[in-house]
C-alpha cells in the first residue's frame, strides 16, 4: 500500500496560483521588455528608472483592477445561481431531491443507492449538495474578487521590481545583458515552480516561460533599437 501522501492533488490551489504567477510573470515580462526597449533606443539611465517605477505602479493597479471585475463578474453569476437554487429547493423541495439522485445516477451510481445519498446530503446540506454536484461550486473553488485582485498586484509589483532592481545596479554598458539574463534566469525558476506546485512537467513549464518572455524582450529590444535610429 502506497503513502497517502501520493494521493494529493493541487487542484485547489489553482486560482490564487493562476494569479500570481500570471502577476508575477507578466510584472517581469512587460517591465524588462519596456526597459530594454527604451535601453536599446539609448534613453538615459534617469528616464530608465521612472520609466520602470511607473511601468510597476501603473501595472499593479492595472492587474488589481482587472483581476477584481474579472473575478467579481464570476462571483455574480455563482451568487445568481444560488439564488436560484435556493429558490428552486424552497419551491419544489422533491423534485430538487429527485434531480440530485438522478445526477448521481448519471455518474454510475445504482438507482436506489443514488436517492438514499440524495437524501442523506439533502438532510445535512441542501444548497450545499446542489451548488457542488449540481453547479460545480464548492467552498474551494468560489471566486474570491478581492484575494485574486491582491495576489495578482503583489506578484506583479515583486516581479516588475526584478528588471527596475537591476536598472539600478547594474553598469550603463552591460544593462541589456543583465537585464536579460537575471530576469529570464528568474523566469525558468518561476515557471519551473509553477509547474511543479500544479504537478506538471517542470522543465517542459520552465522552457515554455522563459521561450516566450525571451521572444517578447527580443521583439521589444529590436523595435527599440530601431526606433532609436530614427
């Protein structure tokens, strides 16, 4: 017999590490890719550090914001369907039991032994039973607007902080390779360890994110550098 502990899955961390890993990711990607961009055109170090400090503030909030109508809009539409639900077990009670039992059935369960569960967890949890096996919504899984709004402006501001750290460190003549290298060596890491918290592939999550936030930099630096020409 195996160890439960290879019986656990990482499902039910899936949306706060959506959000913080797009955050994070997008916080690297598009603050290093406007600084490189702006290096390659030959803008002084003065402007490329408000450039960077803007891009992080404007970006966070950007993040929060969009993050909170995009998952308060979820929030909505489970809070109608309950509404519904709620209203559909006060009116037909029986019925609603009836519908439970045959969901149930559809998944293979025996007839009667579908309707004694039916019972069973419409007695203990009615709304409950319906939201999770009717709807899909359980406690684990219910849009929580202000948590993904948060996540997503932390991470974002972390990861953004990355590229305007090494603008402010690093010498004028190598700051597009340092700025390059620290933060795809951040991005392999981080899709690396976002792969490995959902389960996945890690080499395959870390080469995946560092391939495309590698050719969004390479694009943006080019387009710089030839604007900086002009």
């Amino acid at each position: 017999m195996h160890s439960k502990a290879h019986d656990r899955h990482n499902l039910g961390s899936a949306g706060w590490l959506r959000a913080s890993v797009l955050g994070a990711n997008d916080g690297i990607v598009s603050t290093s890719s406007l600084l490189l961009g702006l290096a390659a055109a030959h803008s002084s170090h003065g402007t490329l550090l408000l450039s960077g400090t803007a891009a992080l503030v404007a970006g966070a909030m950007s993040m929060a914001a969009g993050e909170y109508v995009s998952v308060h809009s979820q929030a909505d539409t489970e809070n109608a369907a309950l509404a519904q639900e709620r209203a559909e077990l006060r009116d037909d009670f029986s019925g609603e039991r009836h519908e439970l039992a045959e969901i149930y059935t559809r998944r293979g369960i025996d007839a009667d032994l579908a309707r004694k569960v039916a019972d069973q967890l419409m007695a203990h949890d009615a709304l409950g039973s319906h939201a999770r096996d009717e709807l899909g919504i359980s406690p684990a899984s219910r849009a929580r607007p202000l948590q993904a709004a948060i996540a997503s402006a932390a991470s974002f501001s972390i990861g953004a902080a990355l590229p305007v750290g090494v603008v402010a460190l690093a010498p004028a003549p190598y700051l597009i390779a340092a700025i390059a290298v620290a933060c795809l060596a951040c991005l392999l890491i981080l899709g690396g360890w976002s792969a490995k918290v959902g389960g996945a592939n890690v080499r395959v999550g870390a080469l995946r994110v560092a391939f495309w936030s590698a050719l969004a930099m390479a694009v943006t630096t080019a387009v710089g550098a030839a604007v900086g020409r002009l």
